[in-house]
C-alpha cells in the first residue's frame, strides 16, 4: 500500500488536514510519495517545506519528488532567474499569476520593496533549497510510476529530460495508449482527481484554493481518502 499526495502550493492547512486522514487510513508509517509544487500561490510555502523537512528527517517513510515550481524558485535563488523557457507567455517567477510573490512573503520578503533578490537570499533557510534541489523527479514501484508532470512517450525513464518530468503537458495528456506502468502525477490542475485509465491526475487545485487530494494505491487500485471513507477512483473511459 502507497499514499500519494497531490500539488500542494504552499497550502500547509490543507497537508496537515491530509496527512491527519492518511495517518488515520494507514498508521503514522504509511509510505507517502509526495508530486512536487510544495511552494507557489497559497500562503504558507515555508511552512510546507518546514513540515517536509522535519518529517524526512524524523525517518518517515516521506519519497519527496521535485516539481516545476520548486525549480523556479530555487533558480531565482541561486542566481536571480526568474523566468524558464518552458513558460510561453514570457512571464517570470516573481509574476502573481505564478505564484513567486507569496512565496517570498512567506519568508517575510516584500516584493515591493528594493534589491529583492539580495533580501530573498538572506531570508530563504540554505537547508529549503538544499533540500528541493536535493529531490528526486521520479519514483516507481511495480504497478506505478510516479512523476510530476509526466513523460514523453516511448523514451526510457533514464533518458527523459528533466523538462519534460516536471512541465509536460502536449504528447503525454493526449497519448491514449497505454503505458509501461501506471502512471500518477499532477501538474495539470483539474476540478478533482482523474483516472484516465493509463495514468492518474491527482493535482486537484490547491494552489487555486480547491482542496488537496490524497490517494492510496493498492496496487492499480486508487482510492482518494474524505474525512470518513475511502472512494474508488474508478477510469472515466
């Protein structure tokens, strides 16, 4: 049995809240494969990577997978890059749309005021950026893979580009057939979690306010945990 929990977006009411129900659902050693985005948009980025942080630490059985946003902020951290090329719009980190100012003000960092990337470096705790950059693009088991954003199809796990593992969308969420494993990710936020059959979207919009998902796995059998039960999540097709 493995837990996995969607993008969370600086969300840290709504971890807490999903954490509780996995705990209730599988003891406080339940393996939890945790999709990336922990920063960006909701209010609490800090307080997110803290949790995370301390639970890895503390031994938990926590597989804490990378995801775009947290390459874009380590990026503007390291050397003040705030825009990727994967973005078309041309907008850059620090952008509200995506996110890089709430982040900051989690650190206590007004963009509003001068010489923001200087007071962002001295603000950010070393040990938050070495941990996201220290952090995994993908996990697998027999039966599934778990990735954020997902992969190009055909191209073995040990050749995909990095790119690809943390911002596709065109070539993996129309591809129909199925693949090698299961495969569970999010990045494409949706209304609430999806089984499209070859793959699983579990991004259900906490960076947009919209509660996080968490799902339990037995096997190929999907389970999004409520407050009282588990619900199937049976393949829309």
């Amino acid at each position: 049995m493995i837990y996995a929990i969607g993008d969370i977006h600086g969300q840290l009411v709504e971890l807490d809240r999903v954490l509780s129900l996995i705990e209730a659902d599988g003891g406080a050693d339940a393996h939890i494969v945790f999709l990336g985005d922990y920063t960006d948009r909701g209010p609490d980025s800090r307080g997110v990577l803290d949790r995370l942080i301390n639970g890895v630490s503390q031994g938990r059985r926590w597989t804490v997978l990378r995801g775009n946003h947290d390459r874009m902020f380590c990026r503007y951290l390291t050397d003040g890059n705030e825009h990727d090329e994967r973005i078309k719009s041309g907008k850059g980190w620090l952008n509200p749309s995506l996110g890089g100012p709430t982040t900051l003000a989690s650190y206590g960092v007004n963009i509003e005021e001068g010489d923001i990337l200087k007071r962002a470096q001295a603000a950010v705790p070393p040990e938050h950026l070495a941990f996201l950059e220290s952090r995994s693009l993908w996990y697998e088991t027999d039966d599934l893979l778990f990735v954020h954003a997902g992969i190009k199809p055909g191209v073995p796990m040990d050749e995909q580009d990095e790119d690809d593992l943390i911002w596709i969308r065109e070539g993996f969420l129309d591809h129909e057939e199925p693949f090698e494993k299961l495969i569970v990710h999010g990045h494409t936020a949706l209304e609430q979690p999806t089984h499209f059959g070859n793959r699983i979207d579990i991004d259900s919009g906490a960076g947009y306010g919209r509660p996080l998902t968490a799902a339990v796995f037995e096997g190929t059998d999907c389970f999004i945990l409520t407050e009282t039960r588990r619900v199937p999540l049976l393949p829309t097709v």
